[in-house]
C-alpha cells in the first residue's frame, strides 16, 4: 500500500511540474506579433503625409476601447469586420485610426468630434508587415537584443514596405518593438499603443 502511495504521489508531482513548466514556456508570439504590427501602424500614421499635414503637434496613442461611437461606428458600417491596430490623438483632439481588413490597410482621419475627415495617403503601404522567420534575421540583431535587452528573447519579425525590420521581444511578461534596417542596424525601438493586442470591430 505505501509503494503505491508512493508512486501516485511521485505521478503527480511529475504532472504537477509538467503542468508548470508548460505554463512558464507558454509562448505568446501572438501577442508579440500584434504587438509589432501596432507599432508598425503607429509609426506609419504618425508619418503619414496627411497626418503631417492636418494635425497639430504630437500624435498620443489612444486605448482603441475609449474612441468616441461615432468613430467605431463609421468603421463598423465602412469597414465591417476590420481590425483596429492603432488609435491616436493630436492636440486639437483629431483622431487618427488605422484598421485592417483582408490584408488591406488603411488609415483614417477624423475631427475631434468624430466626425470622418479622409483617409491617410501612404498608410496602407506603410502599415503593412511581412513576417519574417526569427531564423533569417542578420545576426547583428540577436547580438544587439542579447547585449541591450537582457532578459528578452526575439519572439517574432517583421518587414514593412521599406525593408526594415520590425523586430518583436517578451520576457514573459514584457514587450518590446525594435527596429532595424535591412542590414540588421538598430535604428530606434518603437512605441507600443495601447491595447498593442488586436482589436476587432464587427
């Protein structure tokens, strides 16, 4: 009787660790990847010649869970099915949002009232990221994470319409956007918007 007791206790301990392990290796790549594909559409708004244009003073990032109803709105009836990547504000209160749908990226200006005003010109090419295997990367990008992000662990990459890549990082718990020329020189790490996860509108 003691053996047996033994043994189960001795199963479910091997279990118990099994079940943990897997827990602290859970990969959330996923997450990493829509992190970089936020920070993709961000960047891409903020330079976008119709934001340059039209809004005034820095573009703040927005929760995409806060934008005025008359927004979300007008994408579900435009843009039924889209994604929203990015959300911003200018200091006259514009709103810039970036969605997706079918692969297809666009950009879009409203007023402070929400009110839609155009859509962003160069947005769609911008925004848009291929993904890139973590295996083909330069090697100069592993060595620039492993001596500048101790901790992190390259999870996911991407290329936009420039050749850079959008290089995605996780510790477990942390996230970050670096970016890299097509050579694999660092060239600045990106912010991260707000609800960096995708947001579906139906």
């Amino acid at each position: 009787m003691k053996k047996i007791l033994f043994l189960l206790t001795a199963i479910s301990g091997l279990f118990l660790a099994s079940c943990n392990q897997q827990d602290i290796n859970a990969d959330n790549s996923d997450d990493v990847f829509s992190a970089i594909e936020a920070s993709a559409a961000r960047t891409a708004a903020v330079n976008d010649t119709v934001t340059k244009g039209k809004c005034k003073g820095k573009l703040t990032s927005v929760d995409i869970t806060t934008l005025p109803a008359t927004i979300t709105t007008y994408i579900n009836a435009n843009y039924a099915g889209s994604t929203i990547k990015f959300a911003g504000k200018d200091e006259k209160g514009q709103y810039v949002v970036g969605v997706s749908l079918n692969s297809v990226e666009t950009g879009l200006l409203f007023d402070a009232n929400g009110a839609f005003v155009q859509t962003l010109t160069h947005y769609g090419k911008k925004a848009r990221l291929t993904e890139v295997a973590v295996a083909d990367l330069p090697a100069s990008v592993g060595t620039y994470v492993t001596a500048n992000y101790a901790g992190y662990t390259i999870k996911k990459a991407g290329k936009d319409a420039d050749g850079n890549l959008i290089v995605g990082l996780s510790d477990g718990t942390n996230h970050k956007a670096l970016k890299f020329d097509s050579a694999g020189v660092f060239k600045e790490e990106l912010q991260i918007p707000p609800h960096g996860k995708r947001g579906k509108k139906k």
